[in-house]
C-alpha cells in the first residue's frame, strides 16, 4: 500500500480544550489552553508560545504532572509529544 502524497497518518484527536499552565526548563509557569489530545501529543493555544525543542511539564487540573517536548510552534498555536505514558482518557 501506498501512502497518498500529503497525507499524514496520525492517532486520533479528542477535543480537550481545557485550561492548563505550561512550565518551561526555567521553571516559568505560563497559562495555556489544550485544545486537542492524542495518544501521543497534543495541541495547545498560548499568547507565548514555547520554543521547538523545549522539554515542557503541562499540568492539567486533577492529573499528575506531564512531562512533554514542544514539536511545532506557530500563530499562536504549539504542538508536542508526550515523554512519559498518559491516559489522556483521564484527563478532566
């Protein structure tokens, strides 16, 4: 099987858009809102966006701590992957 040009296989998305705060490697707290999750990543919307690459901790109200590496950033919008194993089914 071939893969159709400009087609990206992903894991399905659940829509999220929830609050959270956003800790940088420098320990600066910024207010996010997680727009949509995978099993894998995730999408966020901040007025500060943080820099590819950066290892990231997200903290989800009711969930334990996420440790995360931001992938794409741009217009407002950011995107990474999880570091550690989530079950983001249990996310409030």
């Amino acid at each position: 099987m071939r893969r159709v040009p400009g087609f990206i296989k992903r894991a399905p998305r659940i829509d999220l858009r929830r609050p959270a705060v956003l800790i940088d490697p420098q320990g600066v707290e910024t207010v996010v809102t997680i727009i949509d999750v995978s099993s894998g990543g995730f999408k966020l919307a901040a007025e500060e966006l943080p820099r590819i690459g950066e290892i990231v901790i997200l903290r989800v109200d009711g969930s334990e701590d996420i440790e995360a590496q931001i992938r794409w950033a741009i217009d407002g919008q950011a995107g990474g992957v999880f570091l550690t194993e989530v079950d983001y089914s249990a996310l409030p």
